[in-house]
C-alpha cells in the first residue's frame, strides 16, 4: 500500500516486479462461492512495462480448480488491452489502448456458461471495447480473481486502486 499514486481516496496498492529470478507481484482473493456471473472493475496505472512481447495484467480469473478462466491485460510496447481465454488460448487484442503512465478504469464481465455459450465483456473508461457471447469458459463458475503477475521475472510497476468484485 502507497499513499503517493492514487485515483482516489487516500491508499492504494502498488504491484513492482524485476526480472531478478522469484521476482513476481500479485494480490489474489479466493470467492466464498464460485459465482457463474462475475463482474471485476478497478483503476490501473502502469508506470513501468517490461520486454516488448509481454504485458502487464489488470485482472486474471481462474475456477475452482485453479484453471485460468480470463487474463485481461496491457501489451507492452503498444499499450493495446488484450485478453486471453480459456487457458493456453490465443491472445486477442480489443479495440482499447492505454499509454504508460495513465489511469485507466477497466471492467470486466464474464458468464461462465459452458463451451461456445459463455459470456467475455470488457469496458474501459466507460466504453466497450470487446464482446462475445460464444467463448468457451467452462462452467464451473470463477473461484479466484487476482490482480498482478504470479509468473516470476517479468518486469512491471502498477499502481491499483478502487477493484470492486461483485455478481451480475
């Protein structure tokens, strides 16, 4: 927790990862249930990208098994938002795109409706910027969300505040 970046309020938390090996920040919260309709919004500002090809994440969702149900992130180099689902899926980009060094309010919204049926929605700063209602997400529900980056040596600093999870 910082007190010197901040949307609001008077704290937030500050995720720095180097490229030194076990070098890794996350924060993660694990659901009492594993709701099947998860909405996940916050305010993230990347101030230090890694190597060109990776990327920062905002927010990944995994099931109760511990399997990656949405990674939603900010390409380095281009700043493109992108996400990826389901776990080993491809990488696909939106029409959203966030500069270094800026605030930017990102919502997520996922249906965990089964293969082909479920629901990947995504706003920034208030505008859609990705959806579809044919993704293949399972449908076990979403047990854990974090924030951050759990794979080691991967360069980032963010800042991030105001994350609200809640059920549609």
């Amino acid at each position: 927790m910082q007190s010197s970046v901040l949307k609001s309020g008077s704290y937030a938390a500050q995720l720095s990862e180097t490229s030194t090996s076990g070098s890794y920040a996350y924060a993660s919260r694990t659901l009492a249930t594993a709701p099947t309709d998860l909405d996940v919004s916050g305010d993230f500002d990347t101030t230090v990208e890694g190597a060109s090809g990776g990327n920062v994440r905002f927010v990944r969702l995994f099931d109760p098994s511990g399997t990656l149900v949405v990674s939603l992130y900010r390409q380095n180099g281009s700043g493109v938002v992108g996400l990826q689902y389901p776990a080993n899926g491809p990488y696909l980009t939106t029409s959203g795109s966030v500069p270094l060094s800026t605030w930017a309010h990102v919502e997520l919204h996922v249906v965990t409706a089964g293969s082909g049926a479920s629901t990947v929605q995504v706003w920034l700063n208030g505008s859609p910027i990705y959806q579809t209602t044919t993704a293949s997400l399972g449908a076990a529900g979403v047990a854990t969300v974090q924030i951050g980056n759990n794979v080691v040596a991967q360069t980032f600093t963010q800042v991030v505040d105001n994350v609200v999870v809640g059920t549609g």
